[in-house]
C-alpha cells in the first residue's frame, strides 16, 4: 500500500512537515509495512517558505529589512533547487503581524521591506523567485518594493515620493533606469488567489483597506492615489494595470510586482504543487491524506487540501483522499463531489483553542490511526 501525506501546516500548531510526521507515525502504528510519501503542502499563504524548503531540503536565510513602519527586523526568506529558486512570503516583511490598532496607517505603511527581501534573494543567484503575497499592512500599490528595487517614484520637484499610499497622488514621473539590472534575468511568480483590481469598489483600498486600519475617508484617498500611480505607470511604463485581475492584491503589490518586475500570476498551491513534485508522488497511490487547521466549503476556493485532491486525482483518478482538519466547519459536503473522499477533525473532546492547538500532535496520531484501521488490508 502507498500512501501521501501532503497536509498544509495547522496555524499556530504544527509546520506541514510536522503535520506530515504525525500522520505518518499514527498510521504506522496500525500499517507499518505501507510505503510513505511526506510532501508538506502550502497554498502560497503563511508556510509556504517552510513548506517548499522542507519538500526540497533547501535552506532558510535571513535578512535586515524594514517593517511596514520603517523599523527595522530581520526577516527569512527560502532557497531550494540548488539556489536556483528563492521563495518569499510578504508578510515576513511587509506582514499585518507589524502594525497594531494603535500604529495602522495605510496612509504610510510600505513594501520597502518586500523589496529588500526581493534584493537579497536576486542577490544569492536566484533566477526565479516566487512570492507569496498575503497578509499584508500596506496599501502603496507596491511602491515601497520598487524603491528598494532602485526604481525612481518622483513627484513634480523631483524628489522622491514619501513611503505609503497616500503621496502617490503627487506621483509626476517613474524612472527605472536605476533598476538592480539583475531583474532583467529574473522571473517572479506571484502566489496569490486574489483577483480583485487595484481600483474601484472592488479594489485594494475598498476591500482590504479598512482591515488596515483605513477609515471610509482614507479608503477614498488612497482609492484616488492608486488610481493616479496607476496613470503613472501606464504613462511612463506602458502598462494598463487599474483593472487587471489580481492587480490589487496585498494592497496593490501585484500591480508592483506586475509593473516593475518580469512577472506572472498562479494560484498559490498550484505552484507548491508544481515545484513539490506532488503529483509524479500521487502516482500508483491508494491514499492521500491533506489537512489544515480549519475546513468548510471556503476550501474549495484554493485552499490547500482541495489544491491536493484535485492535482492528485489528474494523475491517479481512483486514489482516495482523506482530510484531516483541527475544525470542520459548514457545507463540507460540497468539497466531496469535486475531490475530497473524507473529512476527519482532530479534536476528540470539547476543549479550549489553546489546549487544542497544544494537543494537534497527539490528536492527529490517534485519529488517523484510527482512520489507518478501517483502510487495513
């Protein structure tokens, strides 16, 4: 029997190759002659840098980059393929985690730190880099990450723009011929599911701006200031990215990465997907077990477990998948038609979510093991 044990990590618990460990050490316990496969999953979010590492055995850097604010921390970024791919999530930088109610200002925040990373793995000899871009604090259109890129954002004096996404109304001339000429050779790929504009009432300020911070007034600047940098870019790049799906997110960093940088947008577990390998894994498989910490019917929307069902299932139509979640919430049955086989929780008893996230280890074990014991051949 072969198995696959491909789970994305469980928040605040367990990374996805832990999660992978305690399914295969549970299942071991009832099926210790199977063949195992451990291929820690991501959807491009939060672990993706320690999903793909721990997949391809690559490596973890760190850097000194600036937080949304201007402060300085360190931040990590990934390598695997031999240095030939450098992934980033955003939020190491540029993350939601920096800013409280008392500090959140997208009038300021910045993608500076986003840039610094980007830098740093071009820097390394990375010829590809992907970059995860959720969970960000900064609502600048991704013009914080072309400075730090060496982009030139100028205003009518000639001086440079002020960091965030307020002073992009008094944009007046993009200049990248300062540009690290190292990007020319790069290709980005973006991970991200968001396929909202930059501007409008489905955009970046309007959508995600009040989580961060913006009150209704601010939503109207900074939608006013997107969409003057967006008259910039397409005056002086070329490009008419306002309306472009995806252009807005992490707060317009996709219209950033899309303007400044050769880049492409993919649904983020499609590329963890491609670069684990986890399809040529599913090959001649009879189970798949996936989890995360939480499923209900917003998993079919690129989450990771749906990302495995459906990748697996191309390439071996019979194999069962299995889920395993810390909580299963509404409308899980309109995960079965379309890939997932089963939907197991984790959690036992009725208990508390501190206790529960301490006893993700244990209670993975015991449930699969069980699961193990109905699959014995």
């Amino acid at each position: 029997m072969k198995i696959v044990l491909a789970p994305d990590s469980f928040k605040n618990s367990l990374t996805a190759k832990q999660v992978a460990q305690s399914m295969e050490a549970g299942l071991k316990q009832v099926l210790p002659d199977a063949e195992y496969r451990q291929v820690p999953m991501a959807d491009g979010g939060e672990g993706t840098v320690q999903s793909l590492v721990d997949a391809k055995n690559g490596q973890i850097l760190t850097e000194g980059v600036l937080d949304p604010l201007g402060n300085k921390v360190d931040a990590h970024f990934g390598l695997i393929d031999e240095g030939k791919v450098a992934v980033i999530e955003m939020a190491e930088a540029s993350g939601i985690q920096y800013i409280n109610q008392q500090t959140q200002n997208p009038y300021i925040t910045t993608t500076y730190g986003t840039g610094q990373l980007i830098k740093a793995a071009i820097k390394t000899g990375a010829k590809t880099v992907i970059i995860g871009i959720g969970g960000s604090a900064t609502n600048d259109g991704g013009a914080g990450m072309a400075q730090a890129l060496g982009a030139k954002l100028l205003n009518k004096n000639g001086e440079a723009v002020q960091f965030g996404g307020a002073d992009l109304i008094n944009l007046a001339k993009i200049d990248v011929s300062s540009m690290m000429p190292e990007l020319k050779n790069v290709k980005v790929i973006i991970a991200s599911d968001v396929t909202n504009p930059l501007t409008g009432p489905n955009g970046a300020s309007h959508v995600f701006g009040p989580q961060k911070g913006a009150t209704p007034e601010m939503v109207e600047v900074l939608d006013q200031a997107l969409s003057h940098y967006a008259d910039i870019i397409k005056q002086d790049l070329h490009l008419d990215l306002e309306q472009k799906a995806g252009a807005g997110a992490a707060g317009g960093l996709g219209t950033g990465l899309l303007a400044f940088t050769n880049s492409e947008m993919q649904p983020g577990v499609k590329i963890v997907v491609e670069y684990t390998g986890l399809k040529k894994q599913a090959e001649g498989a009879d189970y798949v077990f996936t989890g995360e910490g939480q499923i209900d019917f917003q998993t079919k929307y690129g989450k990771t477990p749906m990302g495995v069902a459906q990748a697996v299932k191309e390439v071996n139509p019979d194999v069962k998948v299995i889920a395993i979640a810390g909580s299963v919430g509404e409308r899980t049955e309109e995960l079965y038609p379309i890939g997932i086989d089963a939907i197991f929780s984790c959690v036992p008893v009725v208990e508390d979510l501190e206790t529960a996230i301490k006893d993700t280890d244990p209670n993975i074990q015991k449930v699969i093991k069980n699961i193990g014991r109905l699959i014995m051949k």
